[in-house]
C-alpha cells in the first residue's frame, strides 16, 4: 500500500467512499491489507473465487460425486451422509502420529506435483463441455442474454448460484453450438438433470407478457403503493374496509394456478410487506382475510390472478367467526 496513505483515509474510503456493484474492491484491499501492502494477481484471483458460488457448488457436487465415491469405495473415507461434512475413518481419529500425517501429506504434495508437472494445463481436460464446465466466453454471452437470472425461476445471481448448461444436453445428442445453452440456478439445474431437454428460455421471457385489454394490465402508475419485478400492488377500487389492498402479478394470467413459482415468491413477499405497511398505518388493525378468487363460479370477475389483502378491526362485523367461509353466507357459521 502508498506509504502516503494513512489509516483514517483508507478507513474513510473503506467506510464510507467505496461504491460497491460487485464484491471486488474489498476482497482485492482485504488481500493487500493481509500481505502486507503487496499480492500476486492469482492471490487477489483466488480471493475473489472464494466468493463465486457456482464455481464453489461446482466443486463440492465433483467432491461428492466423483472423488468421494472412489474413496468411499476404497475404504478411506466414511460415506457421505449429510452432503456437507466428510469424514476419514482414520483421519478423524487419533491413530496417526504428527509425524506420520505429515509424512502421508507430503506424499499426497509429491503424487500431485508430478501429476501436474506431467500433464500440465491437461489437468482439466476431464472437465470438458460434456461434464458441466462452461467456456469463459460461453458463460458470459448466455449469462448476458439471461439477464444474470435463472431463466426457470427467475433467481438472479445475487440470490443462487447461476449454472450454464445444455438444454439438450450431449447424452442425448445435444451440440456445444451457443444456441442450446441456458441459464439455471443450482436447485432448477439439479432438478433437470441430464435428460431433459426442456427448453426453459421463454419462461423469464413470458413474465413480460401484457394484454392492452385488460385493466390490470393498464394500470394507472398512480395507483400503485408498491412493486417489484413480477408484481405490483394497489388499493382496491371497492374496498371492503380500509386499506383493502389488491397484490396483482405483471404477466398477464388469468388463474391463479398458473402461475409460475417465482411470480408466487414475489407475491407473497408483497402480501407480507404490504400488511407490515398496513399495521403501521393503521394500529386499529387486528387481523386480515386473504383471498383468492379462481374462476367465475368463485367470483372471479377481472380475469387477471389478483389478491385480496382485507384489513380486519375489531367490531367491523357483529360476528366474524367463520371469516371466508362467507363466500357461502350459509356456510359461514359452523
């Protein structure tokens, strides 16, 4: 580091000047800081890999899969249980002396060093399109055209680690051409597995859809209390009480059982933000109805999926056991 640098500013810049899009700049000054001012830029490298989960999740499936396997097979490492912690039957026990670990390190040093003095960069060549492992330029362009989100879920890469994969993958015929490339997150990408040639491109797509028909489609921006990527949240027009509030998914789709997984996440995470909002606003609040209506013959009269967030006070009704049961006055009371 500048000898002309003090604590307080490197402090100051850390704290409060740094503006952060990635998580670069702190690991590359963390490193520096623990080096003493000087690093390679593999030290930096390897720092900032330690944040990539993907990259990460890619050795750990590999650790499971592949080498944990062989060595479960032959007796050296107990079978893996839980999917995190490996244990050696001898490894874990004290059995071994100092100076026999050692030894039995330095081994493993030699037999790694003169593989890879004799294979040389060949040492990845096992981990070729077929198995997983994505060319830079590759990932990037698929990465790019999915928006760093998992074309399924919709999960950006802030939230899971991002995998690239086949859509049709190579055991079944499957080409490396840039075109049968996505992007999936981890959970959705291990859900597929490798024959399933689903092409799952156009879901992140359709969540853009809109029907210039439809009211909640066209919503005045003005009305809208809040939003995110695939929802957005109103006043109803007819409340029922006050604050009766409708969440309400951008694509256009008519029931409620179609939605996607992701528009779901995002509509609860609104149901839930909303009525905190609600609560604060309006401390006379004490409870709420959350309905669904599903079809005509439920009610449904703007085939758009809506949600009805109804704020509930005490002595609103005479009696409000039985809540939605009233969609059937009979029924209500029981």
């Amino acid at each position: 580091m500048s000898t002309n640098l003090t604590f307080q500013q490197l402090e100051t810049y850390i704290r409060d000047q740094m503006r952060m899009s990635h998580v670069y700049q702190p690991v590359m000054l963390q490193v520096l800081l623990e080096k003493g001012g000087t690093a390679s830029t593999e030290d930096i490298a390897k720092a900032l890999l330690s944040y990539d989960r993907s990259q990460v999740e890619y050795y750990e499936i590999r650790t499971k899969n592949m080498v944990g396997k062989v060595l479960t097979q032959n007796g050296l490492i107990q079978p893996i249980k839980d999917g995190r912690r490996i244990v050696g039957y001898r490894l874990a026990s004290n059995e071994l002396s100092n100076h026999e670990v050692t030894a039995l390190v330095d081994l493993c040093q030699q037999r790694l060093s003169g593989y890879v003095d004799q294979r040389g960069d060949g040492i990845w060549g096992h981990r070729g399109l077929s198995d997983g492992y994505v060319p830079g330029s590759v990932r990037y362009e698929v990465l790019k055209r999915a928006k760093h989100r998992c074309e399924l879920c919709g999960a950006h890469e802030e939230q899971a680690a991002l995998h690239v994969d086949h859509i049709v993958p190579r055991a079944k015929g499957g080409s490396d051409d840039l075109s049968n490339f996505q992007t999936l997150c981890v959970t959705c990408n291990t859900n597929k597995r490798d024959r399933d040639d689903t092409d799952f491109r156009d879901v992140l797509t359709s969540y853009g859809v809109r029907d210039e028909a439809c009211l909640f489609c066209r919503i005045d921006p003005d009305r809208v209390v809040a939003e995110n990527e695939l929802c957005y949240a109103i006043r109803d027009g007819f409340p029922v009480t006050p604050l009766h509030t409708l969440v309400i998914p951008k694509r256009h789709v008519a029931d409620y059982f179609d939605l996607y997984q992701p528009e779901l996440n995002a509509m609860q995470s609104m149901l839930g933000a909303q009525r905190e909002q609600i609560l604060a606003a309006d401390p006379t609040v004490t409870g709420f109805n959350v309905g669904i209506n599903a079809g005509a013959e439920a009610g449904q009269t703007i085939f758009h999926v809506h949600v009805h967030l109804i704020p509930r006070r005490k002595g609103d009704v005479a009696d409000p056991r039985g809540g939605v049961r009233g969609v059937i006055p009979d029924r209500q009371k029981y």
